[in-house]
C-alpha cells in the first residue's frame, strides 16, 4: 500500500527525532563503568548540548546515505531538510514540501505526550536509560551503549542505542540505534548547540504555484 505524504513524513521525523534523542539519554544518569569519568562527562555534556533554546544539526543516514539537516527551538519549533523534502513546523502548523511534486501538506501539529516530537526527545531530557561506558583502544573515542533501565522505561521502540563521542571535546560522532529489528546508524556532521535561531525562522510560506492539501480541522 502506499504511504501518503503525511504518512512519510512522520517516519522521517520520527527517525531524525531519534537521531537527536540519544544526545540527551547520553545524559540522563551516570555510567556504571569508569564511574568518576563518566559523571565528570555527564556534566560537560549536559552543559553543552541541554541548556540552550535552539540548536542546529547536520547528519548522514549511513545506510540510505541520505543527508540531512534539523533546526530545532523551544515551542515545538523545527525544520528538518532531506533530499528532496523540506518538513516545517511553528509550533502550531507542520508544512511538507515536496519539490519535485511542487505540492504542500499541510496539518496541525498536535503535542501528544505519547508523540515523539523533536522537542520532547531533544531538550527535555529523556530518563530511565542506564548507560555502559567503552573507551575505543583505537580511535580513544568514548562509547555510550544504553539500554533501558526497565521495560516501563523504554522509548517508542529504542531497544538500544549506542552513542559516539569524541573524549576531548565530546563531539557528537556517530549515533547506532536497535529497534528490535533492525539496527539504525548516523554519522554527525555537525552540531551547534544554542544557535541562537529567531522565530522568524519557522515562519514558512508555500512557494507561488504549489498544490495545497491542507488537512487541518
């Protein structure tokens, strides 16, 4: 069957969100190995990437080799960019554009709580993950393996994620995530946390000539 246009971009929003969300269960509680480097890391991490409003991100889908990109800011603020889609929302109206189709989905954003949003995953800080701290011999990167902590405490279906960081700087390097079935993988390009982005930047206006299928109440 095929999926619709609101259908994809959902799972492609799910999917960044994902991407974006084991920054923050990087963060939700202490290592139970290398105790006193991990805390000392938990610390430096949440500091960097959990206290600003905004924050911009530039990815690769390692599977797909697709490229994308999310701006993100508090009130549900986000524009994610893929090959070939734009996804924008104000906090209120989420905006699809395809290009290609030169045709606008349009729908209401709705905050469910059972929702992963990209503002509830990446600046609310997700618990209940305990994470297993890996110094890499070869590379000294530090690896974050995390698994929930109980059944309850399980995020949609991240069964286990395993998170890349650079010790030095704690540079976001590559993310893995297992869903039961499969398992997910991205490299970070880039992340600039607090970036400062103005709401302005979320106000998007359909291009002269698209096809508008609004499906708003």
């Amino acid at each position: 069957m095929k999926r619709s246009p609101l259908n994809i971009a959902q799972q492609q929003i799910l999917t960044c969100s994902y991407a974006l969300c084991v920054i923050l269960l990087s963060i939700a509680s202490p290592t139970v190995s290398r105790a006193q480097n991990a805390e000392d890391m938990f610390q430096q991490v949440q500091k960097k990437y959990g206290e600003g409003a905004s924050m911009r991100v530039r990815f690769v889908l390692k599977a797909e080799d697709i490229r994308g990109s999310l701006t993100i800011k508090r009130g549900n603020k986000y524009i994610l960019e893929l090959a070939g889609r734009s996804i924008i929302c104000n906090g209120k109206t989420v905006q699809n554009y395809t290009p290609a189709d030169k045709k606008v989905v349009i729908s209401e954003f709705r905050d469910n709580p059972d929702n992963i949003s990209p503002e509830r995953i990446f600046m609310n800080f997700p618990r209940g993950y305990r994470p297993t701290l890996v110094i890499d011999k070869a590379s000294k990167d530090a690896v974050l393996m995390l698994n929930p902590a109980k059944a309850r405490d399980q995020i949609s279906d991240m069964q286990r994620v395993t998170l890349r960081l650079q010790q030095e700087t704690l540079k976001l390097k590559e993310i893995s995530i297992f869903d039961g079935t499969q398992t997910h993988e991205w490299t970070i390009l880039d992340i600039k946390p607090d970036a400062g982005i103005p709401d302005a930047a979320f106000e998007w206006k359909p291009p002269q000539g698209a096809q508008i299928i609004d499906l708003r109440d």
